[in-house]
C-alpha cells in the first residue's frame, strides 16, 4: 500500500515530507509534550523504514542524526516511506538523565516491547512498537555512548544462532544484512540480553514481531560529535540504499547548524556516498558476544585503556582506587576482544558498570 498507513500519523501524502506532533497511548503518558515525527513518503511505492533515536536522553549524535536525515531526504527520490522520531524518551531528553527515564528510574531499552499497563517506560516503549515498529518493514534505533560513555562506532542485531523457528531466522539473517549494510567499524549479533532484565532492547524486540531490526551506536560522552552524527545519517542511507528506498544521486546532506561548513568531510563523505550509491567501502568487522566488565567497589576509577583497544585476556585494563588513593581493585579483561564502550567519568559505585568488550 502506497502511501503507507501509520494510522497515529493520518493520512500520507505521496512525494512529500510532513511534519507530525503525536501524543502517544498510554496513561502514564497522558500529560507528555507531543513527540516531534516527521514522515519522507517517497513518490514511489517501496519499503517502510523506521528510524528513532533517543530512547536514552544523553546520546545526541543520534538524535542530530534524526533531524538531519529528515532534511537530507528528498520524498521525489524515494521508493517508499521513512518515518523519523527525533526523541523517544523526551524527560530524559529534557532533564539530561542517562540511561533511564527520570519518571520511572527504569532503563527503556530494558523493557521493549513494554506493557500497556507497566511504568512509564514500559508504557512507551509499548506505544512505541504498537504505533510505528509494527507498521515497519524494517527498524533502525540510533544510540551512542550515553553522558558517561565513550564508544567506537557498532551496530548490533539478533543472532541467528539458537533460534529454532525459520521465520526467526530469516528475520535475524534480514537484521545481520541490514546491520552490515549500515556501515559501522564493528557488528555484534547477540543471541541473548547482555544484561538480565524485565523485558528486551529495542531491536530484539521488534525481531519478536517479525521486522528486521537494528541498534547502531555512535558518538558519546554527552558531546556533539559531527563524525559519529555523519556516521549515523550515512549509515541510514545506506540501510535505505539497501532496502532498495533510494538509488540516490539527488539526495543533499545538509551540514550541520553549528558546523556548517561545506567543505566538512563528514558531509563530503556523505554526499558522495549518496551521489555515487555505492556499498561503504570498509567491511564490518562482525563480533558476537558482549562481554560487560563491571567494579565490585566504589571508588575512583582510572582506564588503562580507551575505547577502541584490543584487550587480551588477564590484561589489566585499569584500577578503582578508594578516596584515600589506594588501590582497591585491579581491573582485569575476562576475554580477548576489542572495548566498544567505556565509562570514563571517574565516579564508579559497586558493581558499576566500567565497559563492554566485543568477542569475535
Ligand atoms: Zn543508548
């Protein structure tokens, strides 16, 4: 069906972009400002893209990423429709809190697909998959490091391995193809939560109902980065280019408000990519397991390493100090892998989370 139907949206008009302010479903949710949308229906039929960023408040690269993409495409060359949200998790967003909403204290990305009668988060992330993922053909949901992470740029999927139902497979094999055709230096394929938790992260979810799924990471430590915002817009043209949505030799990647520069590299890349339409040059170097490294103590801590290194096994990789300077625990890599995250504020508490090394 061209235009598609998003029924939360109204009605689509073909070969234009139109803004949206929707309220979300939801009790918990009923006295929320109304969540920016903005909705590319191409002029041919095609594909429906998702794409949302701010299910955490502090990951800006991401949201930037959001914004620009719906600048950057242009609805006369796009075969289908790609649906943009800005920010999910807008008191996050407005209150600066990482990880978690500040209403429920609860981590989103923890509680997909949600429940309609849960917290807050669950709430939305329910009205989330109900109101748009489970319209989609496929899903990208745009993270980075949140305010105390840095992290090298990865995409992470579902695993084939261990899923007994072909159509799951298929759906995990879809989400891999996608995860790669979006360009990043790394991919993970996880076959279960890295972390345990209520519910499932975003893009596990919605493998759940059948759509191809990703969660690509870029950018970090509460900053504008323009490499990890161009990583990310290029990532999802590239995902479009995948799909099919776009051969590509119109579409304009506007630089950004306070970097405007044309002769930026990241938009140079950018546009070329698009003029050209071509695959990203580099292949992704595919992991699959996630490794997370936690402190038992509370303390000072203080990386030996940054995000990005290759760790090997039994390599100390940093210390928690207590306040008094002495050290109380020596840090030591459990794999041999490469760091895809790092915390690098020095205040840890216990059992705080330090890093999450990616295994081959
Ligand atoms: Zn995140």
């Amino acid at each position: 069906m061209h235009p598609a139907n998003i029924p939360i949206l109204g009605a689509l008009k073909a070969g234009t972009i139109q803004r949206h302010l929707i309220k979300l479903p939801g009790v918990a949710l009923a006295n929320d400002e109304p969540r920016p949308v903005i909705s590319v229906t191409g002029a041919n039929p095609g594909p429906l893209l998702f794409v949302n960023a701010g299910v955490h408040g502090g990951e800006y690269p991401a949201v930037e990423a959001v914004i620009r993409l719906s600048k950057a495409v242009d609805p006369k060359n796009v075969s289908g429709t790609v649906i943009l949200m800005p920010v999910l998790n807008l008191p996050a967003f407005r209150s600066r809190t990482p990880f978690v909403c500040p209403i429920d204290n609860v981590n989103p990305n923890r509680v997909f697909p949600g429940d309609p009668s849960g917290s807050y988060s669950e709430q939305m992330t329910h009205a989330l998959i109900n109101e748009f993922v489970v319209h989609a053909d496929a899903y990208a949901d745009l993270h980075g490091g949140d305010i105390p992470e840095a992290l090298v740029p990865f995409v992470i999927c579902r695993s084939e391995a261990g899923l007994a139902d072909a159509k799951a497979r298929d759906v995990a094999a879809r989400s891999k193809a996608i995860a790669m055709g979006f360009g990043l230096p790394y991919v993970l394929t996880v076959s279960k939560p890295v972390q345990p938790a209520k519910g499932l992260s975003s893009y596990a979810a919605a493998a759940e109902q059948g759509i191809p799924a990703i969660l690509a990471e870029a950018g970090g430590v509460g900053q504008m980065q323009e490499e990890a915002v161009g990583l990310l817009v290029q990532g999802v043209i590239n995902v479009m280019q995948h799909l099919g949505m776009i051969a590509g030799p119109k579409s304009k990647i506007p630089g950004s408000k306070s970097q405007g520069n044309s002769k930026s590299p990241t938009k140079k890349t950018a546009r070329r990519a698009v003029a050209t339409g071509k695959a990203p040059a580099s292949v992704s170097t595919v992991l699959t397991k996630f490794e997370w490294v936690y402190t038992k103590s509370a303390g000072m801590w203080y990386p030996k390493t940054k995000a990005g290194d290759v760790v090997n096994e039994g390599e100390q990789i940093g210390t928690v100090d207590d306040l008094f300077g002495d050290t109380v625990e020596k840090i030591i890599s459990p794999v041999n892998g490469v760091i895809l995250f790092l915390t690098i504020n020095p205040s840890v508490i216990e059992n705080g989370l330090l890093m999450g090394i990616g295994v081959k």
